[in-house]
C-alpha cells in the first residue's frame, strides 16, 4: 500500500490537516508529514492505526459506499467517471460482470463506445448533458445493441454524485428488457434519451 497517497487521499476527503490526523494517529504531525512525503513508512502497529481509520465508517465518502454497493449488487448497474475525453468504469456489479459482453471488462478500463451505434450516441449525449457538472439530474435512455449476432434492448438510468473533493460520478442502472416492453417504451416516449435537468419544474 501507498501509505502517503492514501493518507493524502483521506485527508482530501475529510478535509482534516495533517495536525488533525496526527492527533487520530497519536503521531506527531512531522511523522504524517515525512509518511505523506515519502520519506518515512509507517512501523506495523500504526499501519494497523491507519488501516483501521481508513475502513472507519464514519470517514467514508459516500462515493465509498456507493462502490462497494455497486460491487455486490447481483443488477447490472456500474458507476462510470469522466477521464479527459473519455469516460472510465469505477466500480461493475457482480450481475453486470455475469453478462456475456462485460466478462472481460475491468474496473478502470475505457468505457466501449464501440459497443453499438447507439451506445456510441448515449455516451455522447450523457457527456455533453452537464451531468457531470451538476447541471442534470438524471439521464434515462433506452437502446439496442447487437454483440455475437444477438440483439438486446436495454433501459438504463443514470444519475450524478459528487465526492467530497469534487470528483464528478455517474451511477448507471441499466435493465435488459424483452423487445415487447422495449416497444412499450419507445411508444411512451418522445425520444430514446431523456434528460431531466437539476431546475425542472
């Protein structure tokens, strides 16, 4: 573990100064300075100190439990972040890793815009929305997408969080629907994407 950045990292996210967690660490604030720095590593009984601060509840983000949430749902949901042009997976569910087109995607890897036409345009669209910078509150879509000569229909929400640093985050909810309701929908609907701005009436 990189002790420095993940102490850097907590302090980011609870906003503590190094005086603050010295005083959680029983430490002095020279020592978390020289951790952060670099320069020193932590001895084993203040490794476990940190450990054990840096799994406490009470300290977690609420991007933290969104994660690990995320992580065991048996649905396919996944959060998603903004990486310059791109767009990168954070976190995939168990039931989003159980589908045949995602097996081999990992936490981190880009986001395939090359999975569909539409698919292509859904990301373009959610990426110009403003909803990663507060401005929607929610993009829902519905789409196809064809993978090994199988089409499927899916529905899929996607709702913004914002860490405490900052970081933009986008949570997706995505449902694999039959063609029938897939019908239903598209016949409810003024277009397969719709954006509900934060200020809507």
């Amino acid at each position: 573990m990189n002790w420095g950045a993940e102490m850097r990292a907590f302090r980011r996210r609870t906003g503590l100064k190094q005086e603050a967690l010295a005083d959680l660490l029983h430490v002095s604030q020279a020592y978390v300075s020289r951790i952060e720095g670099g320069s020193a590593d932590p001895k084993s009984g203040l490794e476990n100190r940190i450990r054990a601060l840096l799994s406490d509840p009470s300290y977690l983000d609420v991007i933290d439990f969104a994660l690990k949430s995320v992580r065991v749902s048996p649905l396919m949901t996944c959060i998603i972040r903004p990486d310059a042009d791109d767009v990168r997976y954070v976190a995939l569910s168990a039931g989003m890793r159980s589908h045949p087109r995602f097996t081999n995607v990992e936490e981190g890897d880009l986001v395939d815009t090359q999975i569909s036409t539409q698919g292509r345009q859904l990301l373009s669209i959610i990426k110009e929305s403003g909803i990663f910078s507060g401005h929607v509150e929610a993009v829902d879509a519905i789409w196809r997408s064809e993978y090994e000569g199988v089409t499927d229909h899916w529905h899929g929400v996607y709702t913004p969080m914002r860490s405490r640093d900052g970081e933009w985050f986008l949570h997706a909810a995505i449902d694999r629907i039959c063609a029938e309701r897939f019908s239903e929908l598209e016949s409810r609907r003024k277009g397969w994407v719709q954006i509900t701005n934060l200020h809507a009436a």
